[in-house]
C-alpha cells in the first residue's frame, strides 16, 4: 500500500477502505482529507493493559474473580500464570450494573 504525506508532515494510508473480512490486521476510517489506520482492538487484553485502558486495578480484577463477580472464561481468564480480562464482556458487565441500578431508582 503505498503512503501519502500530507502538508501537515505525517503520514497517512491512502483514501482506499480495505474490507474489514480480508482478516487483514488494521483497516482503514475514512476521514476528512485522509484516511487513518485503526487497528483492530484486542478482545482479551492482560489485566495490566485493561488497567492503563480503564483504571480498574489488577487487584479488582483478581478480587472480581475471587469472589465470582466475574466469570472465569467469561470475563476473565488465567494463562500461563498471567490473568486477561475480556474488554467486551467487562464492559457489558458494567452496563449490566448500569442498567440494575437504573431499574431501582
């Protein structure tokens, strides 16, 4: 694919949207002038990466797991001794929780 450097000095893919079934590892956004590369995000990331992505520390995580808020293969999971956390699923565990608490009020 070849690269456009706009007047702004960065570069940029070009204005051509790759379809995302090529299994390809980014796609492209149409934007404005240019289109920008997005890569895809991760599905299961370490605690650690959901921490920096969220704020919900690798202690909570554990904590959720240990008390069984959060399901083993669900919303967590232990690999070769490294814990992941599923974005998805956490985050429609959170809107679960939004929405409980909404019904109440």
């Amino acid at each position: 694919m070849k690269m456009v450097r706009p007047a702004s000095g960065d570069i940029h893919a070009p204005k051509t949207a790759k379809n995302p079934a090529d299994n390809d590892s980014h796609f492209v956004t149409p934007s404005n002038d240019y289109a920008v590369t997005v890569p895809p995000q991760a599905e299961w990331v370490l605690a650690s990466k959901y921490q920096d992505m969220t704020g919900v520390t690798r202690e909570t995580v554990k904590q959720r797991k240990k008390s069984g808020v959060w399901l083993e293969g669900q919303q967590v999971a232990v690999v070769a001794r490294r814990l992941y956390v599923n974005v998805k699923a956490a985050d429609q565990w959170i809107n679960d929780q939004l929405n409980q608490q909404r019904h109440r009020a």
